[in-house]
C-alpha cells in the first residue's frame, strides 16, 4: 500500500488542476437572419447553412 508521506498543499493541487476549466463554446453571426449560432452548425432559427436551406423549419 503506498500512501503519500505529505501533504499535497493547495498550490500545488491548483497548478496540477489548471487546465480542468469550462470555457465558453464560440459563437458566430448567421448572414441570413443575425442570429447567434455555433460555427459550421445549420442555423436553428433559419435553417440555412453556407447559403442553402438545410432544415425545414416551422414558424410558431
């Protein structure tokens, strides 16, 4: 059984953690309709992609 003989301090255990982050997914602008949409994703709320319409979509 090999159990560490010290402590492991809150410094070292942050620089070990340093790249366990969540960061924001990256937007872009459709050039059809202005919204927020992801890049290289089918428009959600026009249903364009690259100019063409991929999805049907239905206007509530």
């Amino acid at each position: 059984m090999a159990n560490p003989t010290n402590k492991t301090s809150k410094s070292r255990k942050g620089k070990r953690r340093t790249h366990k982050h969540l960061s924001a997914p990256s937007l872009s602008v459709c050039p059809q309709c202005q919204e927020v949409k992801l890049p290289h994703h089918a428009c959600m709320s026009c249903g364009t992609y690259h100019a063409r319409e991929i999805i049907t979509v239905q206007q509530i």
